[in-house]
C-alpha cells in the first residue's frame, strides 16, 4: 500500500510543522505523492519510520499518518520549524530528497468548459434579473441606456483580454493581486489583499448570500416580509454548503458552478424569446423615439456607465485560478473570447426584452424587474423567475468562493497571511484551510445588519487596484521586453482601458466622496499591520506570537489533514528568491 513520507526540518525555538510529501512507494504510479526513487537521507533529530507509531513503517494512508507524526512529535517532545513558503527554505530541502519528489500542488481539474461556467456565471448575477434600472435611471432613455449597455461590454472586453495576456504570462492563481506583485512588489500587493479580506470578498459573499436566502423564503410569506433570522439563517447554511462542496472537491465546485449558469444562462434566454415574440407581434412602441429625454450630461452618463461596468464585474473570475486551470496559455484566453460575447449579447438582449414589455416608470419603480416581467408574460409560470434569481445567486456565490479562496491561498502562500492558509489537503488536494477562512469571513460578515453598506465602501478600491495592474502590464512590456508572452495584444487595449479607468476611479470620489475616503482609510489602515507584522523578521517577531501562531497553524493541519503547498513551477521557471529582509 502505498503512503506519503512527511519530511521535517528542526528548529531551535518553535514546534511545528509538515513541509512536503512524498511517496516512498515505487508500485504505484497512481499516487498523487508520487516519487518512484529512493527514500530521502534521514535527518537528524526526525522520526524514522521504525520510530514512527505501529503500522505505519510499511502501510496506511496519509489521514493516519499526519495523525501520527504530530502525535509522536508531541509526545516525544520533539520541536520542528514551521515550513515557510518560501522556495529558498524548500531549495535546501531539494538537496537532502531525490530528483523525482512530486509537490503537493493544486491540480490541474479545470477545463475549458468550466471555466466558461465560472466567468459567466460570476458576470451574470443577481443584478441582471433585480435591478438593470441604475442605468436607465441615468441614462433616462431605453436608446441612451442599451447604447451605455454596449459599451460597457466592449469596456470590459478590453479588460478581459488585457488579463488574458496577464494570465498566460504570469502564470499564478490571485488575479490583480499576483499582476500587482510582480510589477510594483509586496506593498501594493498586500494592500490589495487587505482591502479583499476586510471589503471586498467577504461583503460581496455575504450580499449575494442574502439575496439568494430571500428569493427562497419570501414565497413562503407572500404577504409580508421574510423574518430577519430566516434570511440569514438560510445565507449562512449556503455560505457552508458551498464551503464544504469545494473543500471536497473542485470537480464539484465545477459541477455546481456549470448547472447553476445552465440554470440562469436558460431563464435569460426565456426572457429574451418572450420578449421577441412579444416585439414580433408589434409591441414595439417603447422603441419610437427611442432616445428622446436622454441625459448627455458626463455626470449622468458617467454614473449609468459605471452601474453596467458593476454588472459586467467578474470578468477576472478564471484569472484568480489560473494554476488550476489545463492548458492555461490557450484555455485562459478562449474562455474569455467565448465568454465575453455571450455575457454581452445576454445583457443587451434582455434588456430589449425588458423594454418591450415595461415601459420606464414600470422599470424604475420594480424591485425585482424580472419578476415584474414573469407577473405579466409568464402567468402562472411566474414562480420560475424567482427560482432563477435564486440559482443565479448560488452559482455567483460559489463562483465567488472559488475565486476569494485562491486569493487567500496565493496571499499565505507569498508570506502575507500566515502560512496555514496555503496548505492543500492530502488526498483531495483542495485548498481547505483557505475555503474555511474565507467562509469564516462571510459568515461573520452576515453578523452585520446593515451590510449593504459595506459595498458602497469599495468601488474605490476595486477599479484602482484592477487599473494599477494593467498599468503593471505596460511597466512588463517596458521592463522586460523579451519575458515569454504567449498572448501579446496591441498597446492600444492596455492603454485605452487605463485611461477609462482613471475614469472610473475618479467618479465615486466626485459622486460619493465620503463612502470612497472611507474606502481609501480601509485599504490604508493595513500599512501598520504590513510595516509592524509583514516586513518584521519572523526572527524579530514577539516569541508569545510566535507560539501562537505556530501551535494554531500545527492543530489546524490536524484538523485539515492538510500540508503546506508550493507553486508549481514552469519548466525552465527559475523560482522567486526569498526577501533577505524576511530572514
């Protein structure tokens, strides 16, 4: 039977914890441990095999074993380093371990179909079916509005394919924040990393949560508002569900992900052919003069842009697992040609369906447009609108889920959260540690009453750090001229985007100073926990901390059955030296 041999390293001060696995048997090329060569060098001061607890020399599982090595270290009082993450430590464990050792990595599981299913699935959410009406609100004509709706699409075309060129090129999972590392270093990128850990995912999460909590309660009071604890309730148990589905698996975080864009991608297009038939019968009166009573003014055009820019958001979804991905180089860009079109052609087409049947006070006054339009084509299958929003919000939130957690992985995995988070369970090599956290994150966020506020905080935050990596990807082009770029667009896409960005940053400050200068002091209130916790030598770091986290991160690699990851390096990709500073 074949089992993965734990190598450790000592350490003078702190117990602790599990570098790297590999498999001591040569009769089984299946294993995920694989490593057909022979067993390591022992090291002085870590258990042998005969010294490990019985059955375990020449048999069992990786569970039984992570159980028992730390119950035979902690029983023999023997201390070992927590493993860093940082290749210069593993380079010196290379030395001591054959050639063959596989690393326990995150595997490549994700096809081109299903990312397709993640992109569009996290673009088309809730939105689409609640609330298209921010841009008409602006806009003030169906003409203007499908014009904004258009340009939207094509805006975030450009984005998608300036992150396509970025994920081919920089091939780690973490989206803008693994493009901002690269680029401008570990400053901007961990304040890119605290505003999503505060802001951004856990609130994001814990709204579509509650959304979807709300379309499956309200039915059963259809006279009155849904108890406050039932909708929370029911947010907090998908939040876990969905939580526990991908730490299984990733294949069925995948298979959840495609059926619930199934699921809306269909009520959309239902929508539309409702709308078509409608049009084809001659409903076509909201569509004369169609411009008429337009607002031009920049202010109000600007602001109906940025409300379709808000529903076009996900587009950098497939970017955030990017070392998951099979065949990123032609994958990566293929799922967003394929993507970016269909989310588009969704959006303009539903919306001219919208328009066919409502007329604009109809619109502006519904809460839930779609629902609106079921009660007056669909009749007594009105209920199957309400479903679909619904299942939109749940492949939105798993979607999500997915996207944060790799985030939070490649964050512990560069030094800046601790290192427990980057461990990746044994047997089915999904990122554990970092999917609890993240849920954890969400669920507490659902403690909070008035969450919708939260999200006026970070639309700051967000277009600035998603500009400052495509001006990252323009500094590359500058920097390093000759890097392998098996995507290299036009500097027109790049540039163009940058520009609108600019755009869209200095927007909110003029439209909502106060939520935006909150969300500027949020993302800067983590300068003192970089400057006093991430630059300070772990050395140098209080030792009471030290323990602290060193014996959390030793139970919750019990608990997770988990070890900690490295990046899977490229072939003829040097690995990234460790900050002498970090020493």
């Amino acid at each position: 039977m074949c089992f993965p041999v734990f190598h450790f390293g000592p350490s003078p001060s702190l117990p602790f914890l599990l570098l790297r696995v590999s498999c001591r048997s040569s009769s089984h090329p299946g294993c995920p441990f694989l490593a057909p060569s022979p067993p390591p060098p022992q090291r002085a001061g870590s258990p042998s095999s005969s010294n490990l607890p019985k059955g375990l020399g020449t048999g069992g599982n990786a569970r039984k074993l992570v159980k028992s090595s730390f119950s035979f270290a902690m029983g023999e009082g023997i201390k070992y380093e927590a493993a860093s993450q940082h290749v210069e430590d593993a380079s010196s464990l290379d030395k001591e371990t054959s050639p063959g050792m596989e690393q326990v990595t995150l595997k490549k599981e994700i096809s081109l179909l299903n990312g397709v299913c993640l992109i569009v699935g996290n673009m088309i959410g809730s939105g689409i079916f609640v609330s298209p009406k921010g841009v008409l609100m602006y806009s003030a004509s169906f003409g203007l509005s499908l014009v904004i709706w258009a340009v939207g699409g094509l805006f975030s075309v450009f984005g998608a394919l300036c992150y396509a060129e970025l994920g081919t090129t920089i091939k780690k999972s973490g989206a803008s924040y693994a493009y901002i590392l690269e680029a401008f270093g570990e400053l901007l990128a961990f304040i890119r990393l605290w505003t999503s850990l505060l802001i951004i995912e856990p609130t994001s999460q814990a709204i579509i949560a509650i959304t979807f909590a709300n379309y499956m309660v309200q039915p059963f009071f259809p006279s009155c508002f849904a108890p406050y604890a039932a909708d929370r309730l029911l947010a907090a148990a998908c939040i876990c569900f969905l939580t526990f589905i991908n730490c299984a698996y990733v294949k069925w975080g995948t298979v959840v992900q495609d059926f619930s864009t199934y699921a809306k991608v269909v009520a959309l297009i239902a929508v539309i052919i409702a709308g078509i038939v409608r049009l084809g019968q001659g409903a076509s009166n909201h569509f004369e003069n169609s411009f008429e009573g337009s607002s031009f003014a920049m202010g109000n055009i600007a602001l109906a842009l940025y409300s379709a820019l808000f529903s076009y958001s996900g587009w950098d979804t497939l970017n955030y697992v990017t070392e998951e991905l099979k065949n990123p180089e032609r994958n990566l860009p293929l799922s967003i040609a394929i993507s970016m079109p269909i989310v588009t052609i969704i959006y303009i087409l539903t919306n001219v369906a919208y328009y066919t049947v409502l007329d604009m006070k109809d619109i502006l006054e519904s809460d839930a447009v779609a629902v609106t339009f079921a009660d007056q084509i669909f009749g007594i299958f009105n209920w199957t609108i309400p479903l679909a929003v619904a299942a939109s919000c749940f492949g939105g939130l798993n979607a999500s889920i997915v996207a944060a957690s790799r985030l939070f992985f490649v964050g512990s995995r560069e030094g800046h959260l601790p290192d427990a988070i980057c461990m990746i369970h044994v047997e089915r090599f999904t990122p554990v540690p970092a999917l609890l956290f993240n849920g954890l994150m969400a669920l507490i966020y659902l403690c909070v009453e008035d969450i919708f506020q939260l999200i006026n905080y970070y639309s700051f935050s967000y277009w600035f750090f998603v500009g400052l990596s495509i001006v990252g990807q323009l500094y590359l082009r500058w920097k390093q001229p000759d890097r392998p770029r098996s995507l290299k667009l036009s500097l027109f896409f790049p540039i163009v985007f940058c520009l609108c960005t600019i755009f869209l940053v200095v927007v909110p400050l003029y439209s909502d100073t106060i939520n935006s200068l909150i969300g500027i002091a949020i993302a800067l209130s983590g300068l003192p926990f970089y400057f006093l916790i991430i630059r300070v030598p772990k050395q140098k770091r209080p030792l009471f901390l030290r323990r602290i986290v060193a014996s959390t991160t030793q139970y919750l690699q019990i608990l997770c059955m988990s070890v900690a990851a490295e990046m899977d390096l490229e072939d003829g990709e040097l690995p990234k030296q460790q900050d002498p500073k970090s020493k």
